[in-house]
C-alpha cells in the first residue's frame, strides 16, 4: 500500500509539472519573462534568509516582540513592537546597505584568502576604488579577537611603524618617502604591541605613538594571564614593571640574545611581526595609522582560519553575529581622533567630511 501510495504522488507530482510547463507556454514573451523574474526574487529571499543569522530580538531595544514586515530586496525585514523601530538579521552588520551580495561575496572571498592592494581587489571585482576600500573597512571593523587569558609561556614584543596620514585630504605638507630622519623610538613610532602564548592565542593591538609605559600595557593586556604565566620578553623596564604588578613570573634576555635559553624565546612573536610588517609596508604599499588597527585585526584573523577550509565562510559566520560592525565602521574617525588626543602628541588636523544616512546605535554586539 505504502509503495502504491508514494507511486501515485510522483505521478500526481509529474502531471502538474507537465501542467506548468503547457500553461507557462501558452504566455507571451514579457508574461514569461515578468513570471522567471518573480520566481527568482522568491529564489534569492530564500538563500538569503537561509544565511542570514535569525532574528530573535530587537538590535535596538533588546524587546522579542517583533512581527514580520516585508522585504526590501531579498532580506525579510521585521518591525519592534515595543520602539517602533523597522530593521532586518543584516542590521549593524558588516552587510547592512550592501546592495551587490553577489559582488561582495566574491569580494569577502579573494580578501580573505589573499592581500592585495585596492587596486587589484576593484579590478578583480568589477568596483570602484572607494567602494573596494568601503567593503575592506566594513569587513575588517567586525574582526577584532583578543583571548580571554593567556596560558604558560606568553611572549611580548612591540612593533613599529612610522606614523602615517596617507590618504588624508587638505593637508599643508607631506612626509617624504623612505622614512623619517628621526632614528630611535620617538614620538612618530606608531607602537603595536603583540601577545601570543603557546597555544596559538593572541593580542595585535595599537597602543601609542611613542614611548610604550606601563600603563599602556596594563590597559591593553591587564588581566589577562593566569597564575601559572610566564611572560617572555626583552629587557623592557615597562614591559618587567607590568609582570610585577600582574604578580606573574618574567623571563627577560638582551634583545641582541634573541633568547632566554630553552623555551623561553618571542621567536614566534617575532615571526608575526617580521611577517605583519612585509604585508603593510609591502604587499598593501602602506597603511595609514587610522586604520593600522584594522589591518592587524585582518592579520590575526587570516593567522586563525588559514588551515580551514571555506575560511571566508567561517569569517562570514563570526561577522553575522555582531551587530556592532555598523558602528564601528563610521565612527572610525572618532575613534581616530580619540587615539591621536589621548595616546600621541601629534595633533589631529583635517577630518573626514564623509557622512552617512544611517548611524545606528546599537545596544549589544
């Protein structure tokens, strides 16, 4: 009866399809074409609301009481009951306003299995230049990872690189190529301070132009280890001050040494540093201090998924989940702005006049 009964359905299934396909001929070529085109909108709002995360809360209110409200494009979008507020699973994220999905997945691809500078990456896509570098920034906002605890062994090392302003419209002088005359640590030495223990995790974060003291340690890896830490470095007296105020174990050598003796060595830090720089200074032609920051965000998250497969499609799950990449990505020249006044003594000079129609403010990442 069983076999009788699936046997029916898919002739049953067979005929209406043959019915389809006489009465789809009986149309004209514009009643054809409007009905194809109908089909595939139907298409794209089900495989772009399949891989859009799902919607369970308000981003803006937090409130779980939503009702559906229509599409725009291809995404559903919903409406809060509680604020008012219309928004979709993309809102905040690092594709909210992004209008070709298709090019910016191809684009979300190549970014993250190469570095290429943005000339490369627009002609590769068919984009403008100042649209490559929008959907660089907008990716890169929504990565940043930093370990919630260093374990064992843990080494530590600055990075330095020249301050930069490239790009920066209106200014009355540049800075001639091949560097600075000024030699030694100075306060042009964009400082990034790299962490990193033995089991892969770790810290590129951009503290300071200039000097590096304890202080600017302390509230960029305070906290961090736990108690059985030995933190690995060169004979850094900020670096040997924070250790002693964490109350962790310090193994400091000569820098000219490379080497504490046995395990005790920051040759994997200076593995990332030698490598990170290369791809600044050379693979990306340089990088403006403003967005230094980012470029090391990218750096660290190519360093975790580079031995997965489908690594885009697991950047592309993590950035899903945080609805505050909007944010972050136009309110970059604050954040900017705040670096350069409160850790530098360069002065901020010639802002950006770029503005955007939605500046969302949202409560949770």
């Amino acid at each position: 009866m069983v076999e009788k009964y699936y046997l029916c359905q898919k002739i049953y299934g067979m005929e209406i399809q043959e019915k389809i396909k006489m009465l789809f001929k009986k149309l004209d070529i514009s009643e054809q074409r409007k009905v194809l085109h109908e089909l595939e909108f139907k298409s794209k709002v089900m495989v772009s609301n399949a891989k859009i995360m799902p919607v369970s809360s308000c981003p803006y209110c937090d409130s779980k009481r939503l009702s559906k409200n229509g599409h725009r494009g291809a995404v559903q979008r919903y409406k809060c009951k509680d604020c008012q507020k219309i928004f979709s699973g993309t809102t905040g994220t690092f594709i909210h306003g992004i209008k070709d999905r298709e090019k910016f997945e191809r684009y979300l691809k190549i970014m993250i299995e190469h570095y290429l500078p943005l000339k490369e990456m627009a002609a590769k896509v068919g984009i403008s230049i100042q649209t490559a570098f929008d959907w660089r920034h907008k990716i890169l906002s929504g990565l940043r990872n930093s370990p919630e605890v260093f374990k064992g062994i843990t080494e530590i090392d600055d990075v330095w690189f020249l301050y930069s302003q490239k790009g920066r419209k209106g200014l009355k002088y540049s800075r001639k190529r091949g560097g600075s005359h000024r030699q030694g640590d100075n306060k042009y030495q964009v400082k990034l301070l790299i962490t990193a223990d033995r089991q892969k995790h770790k810290d590129l974060s951009v503290v300071k132009i200039g000097r590096i003291t304890k202080a600017d340690i302390q509230r960029t890896i305070g906290g961090k280890f736990d108690e059985n830490s030995v933190l690995v470095s060169d004979r850094h007296r900020s670096i040997a001050s924070f250790a002693k105020s964490e109350g962790i174990q310090h193994k400091s050598f000569k820098a000219s040494k490379h080497t504490a003796g046995g395990d005790f060595h920051i040759q994997t830090v200076n593995n990332y540093s030698s490598r990170l720089k290369r791809i600044i200074n050379q693979d990306l032609r340089g990088v403006s201090t403003k967005y230094l920051q980012n470029y090391s965000n990218w750096f660290g998250e190519m360093e975790e998924i580079k031995s997965q497969q489908d690594g885009h499609k697991v950047v592309k799950r993590t950035l899903l989940k945080k609805r505050d990449t909007w944010n972050k990505f136009v309110n970059t020249e604050k954040g900017y702005k705040k670096f350069i006044k409160s850790y530098s003594e360069r002065t901020y000079r010639c802002p950006t006049q770029r503005k955007w129609s939605s500046n969302i403010c949202i409560n949770k990442g």
